[in-house]
C-alpha cells in the first residue's frame, strides 16, 4: 500500500517510535511490566490534563463523551449544549437518547461562536417552564466539523456563576492547544489518542475533577455498564486491579506519545500548534482560499477551507490523494463545499509544506488559476520564524 500523508482532523500522522510501541508485544494486562507502563501512562496523562483523576478506556472519542454525560446527569436533569457545529450537536443526540432534558445553543451561521452573553443569559433563565438551573453545560473547545475554536475563557464566568457541571470537548484540541482543567474549573475534559496526541485511534480519555468524582458518588447509578466510573475508578486507582481489558498495545504506545509530547513541552507544543496554523493560513490565503471559520474562531488544530468556484470536491480530494495527501472533506450541512486538515499532532512544518504544495498542484490540474510555490513561500516565511 502506498503510504500517504495523513492530515485529516484524526486520525493525524504518527511517529514512527509509537508505531514501534504498539508492535511491542501483546502483553498480559495484569502482569507486573504492563501495569507499570499503565500507571506512567495515567500519571502522565493527569499532569497532561492537569486533572485530579484520569479515566481512559478502550474506545472513540464519542465513548469519552457519553461517558461524561452518563456519569453527571440524572433522570429529570437538564443540560445546556454549546454547539458550533456537528459534534457539539452530538452531545445534543447523546442526551435525547438517555431522555435528559437539552437545549443547544448555536450561532446564527457555521464558522462563528455563540457569544459569551448569550451563553450568560441562557444560564442564567436556566432550562426554563419551571425547569430550574442546569446541570451541566458542554462546551467543544474545537468543533471540527467547523473548525471553530470556542472562546473557553469568556466562557468562563458565567458557568462558573451557574454552578452547571462543565464538559469540555478536547478531543480536538488536548495536546496542542492549553487546557488548564484546575484553572478553567472543567469537571469532565472529553478527548482521544488519535488527534493531537497523535496516537492512532481507539483510546477514549476523561479527565475529571473533584466535583466530577463527587457527582458521581451522588447518583445511586447510571444507565450504562462500560461508561459508569465507579467501575473504572478502582482500576484507574490500581492498574493491577481488572473491569474490562484494557487496549494493551495501544497504551504501550500511548506511553511514548506522551513522553515525545513531555520532551517537546506542552507550551512549546502548543506555540508551535499556533506556529504552524498560521503558516497554513498564510500559505492558503496565497492562493486565494477562504477559510470557512470567522477569523476571531479560526483554531491551531485545524482548518476548513471553502472551495473556490469551480473546484468540486471529490475531483480535488482524488487530486489530492494521487499527491500523496489525504484531506478530509466536510461534514454535515458542509459535505462538498469545504475540505478540512488538519494541522496537530506530531504533523510539522515538513507535513505542512508537503500538503500546501499538493493543494497548489491539485487546484492547477483542474483549471484553477494559482501561482506555483506562492502558498509554501507564504507558510515558509512564517515557519521559519
Ligand atoms: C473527532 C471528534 C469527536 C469524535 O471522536 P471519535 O473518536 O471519532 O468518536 C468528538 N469531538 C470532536 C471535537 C472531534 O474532533
């Protein structure tokens, strides 16, 4: 199989180290060797997270976001859905099929944010017909259908004056964009190996906080088997311990994503996450593209990019992928008139200046009027520093 340059918003490029990682062999998961590596693992996914208790589980993304839900709110219970987009809508869908009462708000078009007044005055009224306050309040720190960044810290406030549980959606934003869980008093921060943490997928992360923990000692129980932390809570506690097998191999590698991320540095991981979106931004805007995203929303994951007229999408896609690049196309109301990479993970300025280059050679062969190198000698510029 040729091996193309993955630079979708996840599953991103993984290095070659964790690969190795997971080739290791299967080992045992109560055997004294792996349950050291599960333990560093979880130690160093709490520091990472800055949370006061890991659970990680074999799973997607959604495993993590479900699990969030399922764990802070009770039959009767109302929760606040802050959406930009297709997977701020999920946690929507979530809470209809548990029966828990929602309401989502949105912006008035894709690529912007819900202002923070909004935001303020929604939980401020509470769920409303007597509904009293919520319970807890999502917010997707990086909608990746949109590529809209939520603007977390003018967030802040108002949850914090709700007393709503705060869910955080990570899933594409931890570890490369800063989430201080303590600092932004974030209950449940949702995410998964295979976006920023570059790892490949089936990993589903939580990080929780005191109040989290303490939520769930409330409820008498929850509606899932998998999903209830107090099945998880001993293990994460005592690796040695059994629920569910955990993904062996997957967290062997998870255990070296997480040290090149601890040698990198989170901050200067997440200045060259800023870094390198703007190069591609730079690099895009060379080439007359739009982003989809309103430019105080744009994110350092990823970017969603309008098609200019003219260029269809399975056409440049295909174009794309014959260049050795895959692209994602869009999602939702958005299929067919953006593409989306992703920028995060371990991808760097090598990924980037490959894909731009692809995009100006695929937009050439089908017709589109680009000056050839004008996007990489944008991203350059500002790669280099
Ligand atoms: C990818 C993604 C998800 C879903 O993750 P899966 O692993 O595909 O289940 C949820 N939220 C956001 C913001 C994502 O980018």
């Amino acid at each position: 199989l040729p091996r193309p340059l993955v630079m979708i918003p996840g599953p991103t490029p993984v290095d070659p180290s964790v690969l190795a990682a997971l080739g290791e062999p299967t080992y045992g998961h109560n055997q004294s060797a792996f349950v050291a590596v599960y333990r560093r693992v979880l130690d160093r996914l709490r520091r990472l997270l800055d949370a006061d208790e890991v659970v990680a589980v074999g799973g997607a993304g959604t495993l993590a976001m479900e699990m969030a839900l399922v764990n802070a709110l009770a039959p009767g219970d109302a929760l606040l859905v802050v959406s930009h987009g297709v997977f701020g809508d999920r946690f929507a869908e979530i809470a209809r099929r548990y029966g828990w009462r929602v309401d989502v708000l949105s912006p008035d078009r894709p690529g912007a944010f819900v202002a923070p007044q909004v935001l303020a005055s929604a939980l401020a009224g509470g769920a409303g017909r007597g509904g009293g306050p919520y319970r807890a309040v999502t917010v997707t720190h990086v909608d990746t259908s949109t590529g809209v960044l939520a603007p977390v810290e003018a967030y802040l406030p108002a949850i914090r004056a709700s007393g709503a549980l705060f869910v955080l959606d990570g899933v594409c934003a931890t570890g490369g964009i800063a989430e201080p869980m303590r600092e932004w008093g974030v209950d449940y921060l949702v995410t998964t190996s295979q976006k920023a943490l570059g790892v490949p997928p089936g990993f589903a992360i939580l990080g929780l906080s005191a109040r989290a923990l303490a939520r769930r000692e409330a409820l008498p129980t929850v509606p899932s088997y998998y999903a209830d932390l107090a099945n998880w809570l001993p293990i994460m506690r005592n690796p040695a311990l059994y629920f569910a097998t955990p993904p062996v191999n997957l967290i062997v590698a998870l255990d070296r994503a997480l040290e090149l991320i601890e040698d990198e540095t989170p901050q200067e991981r997440f200045r060259r996450h800023e870094r390198q979106a703007r190069a591609v931004r730079a690099g895009l805007d060379a080439l007359g593209l739009s982003l989809l995203t309103a430019a105080e929303a744009v994110a350092p994951t990823l970017s969603v990019v309008r098609y200019p007229d003219g260029v269809e999408d399975a056409a440049f896609r295909a174009g794309m992928e014959e260049r050795g690049v895959v692209v994602a196309g869009g999602v939702g109301p958005l299929r067919g008139r953006v593409f989306r990479v992703g920028h995060m993970g371990q991808a760097g300025a090598p990924e980037i200046l490959q894909t731009l280059a692809a995009v100006e050679s695929t937009l050439a062969s089908l017709g589109h009027r680009v000056e050839l190198g004008a996007a990489v000698s944008a991203a350059q510029r500002i790669l280099a520093g």
